[in-house]
C-alpha cells in the first residue's frame, strides 16, 4: 500500500471510497479487499505514468527529428543578466515607485507568475 494510507492505517483511521463502496476498516481490522483493490488502483496508476513518460518521450523524439523542439540544451545555464534582459519589461513594472503585485505584471507582460518572482529575485542579488 502506498504511505498515506499506511500512515491512515497506523493512527486507526477508516478510509471511506464512497463510490466503490469500500472502507478500510471493517470491524477494527483492515479490509483485505480493501486492500487488494487500492493495490491493483496503485499498479495501474503506476503503469499508466510510465506509459505517459514514454508517449512523451517518443513525442519529444519527434519533435527533435523535424527539428522544432524548443528544449535548453543540457548542462547550459544562463546568467542572471542574460535573463534580465530577456524580461526587461518585467524588470521596468518590478522599478516603478509604486509596482504592481506579481499576478499584474505577469498579466501585462504575457509572461508567468513564477517569471516574475524569479526576475525580482535575481534584481535582488
């Protein structure tokens, strides 16, 4: 069984599936159906993740064949000036007087809210 649920199950805590229908207690002891059926559920996901990572990688291949995958290079870095000046209009709304907050700025210059707060950490530094 995955940890929260063996966790749940340490502290005597009864897990309800409402639309299985299923408890993880039945009685003060585990339920081995219970058991059984979160254990195949867990197997698939499982499955399916790693069917999702191939389908994804199979994709990328592709992508790089026909020559339009946009991934960094591995092993490159950027420098925190080269990544200011590919935000600079983020840079001038974070230099106002009176800035907007993140989420404004993100909207204003098309770009992310975790953008943004990587921009106003590197002025910072």
């Amino acid at each position: 069984m995955k940890p929260t649920i063996e966790k749940l199950h340490q502290n005597k805590i009864c897990l309800r599936v409402d639309n299985l229908g299923l408890e993880s207690w039945i009685g003060g002891r585990e339920n081995p159906t219970f058991k059984l059926i979160i254990s195949v559920l867990a197997n698939i996901s499982e499955m399916e993740r790693n069917s999702l990572l191939e389908r994804q990688k199979e994709g990328i291949a592709i992508a790089k064949a026909k020559g339009t995958y946009k991934g960094r290079l591995k092993n490159t870095t950027e420098s925190a000036e080269q990544f200011l000046s590919k935000y600079s209009g983020v840079v001038n709304y974070l230099n106002k007087k009176n800035p907007p907050t993140i989420i404004e700025i993100a909207k204003l210059t098309d770009c992310s809210k975790n953008t943004v707060q990587k921009v106003k950490k590197y002025m910072k530094n």
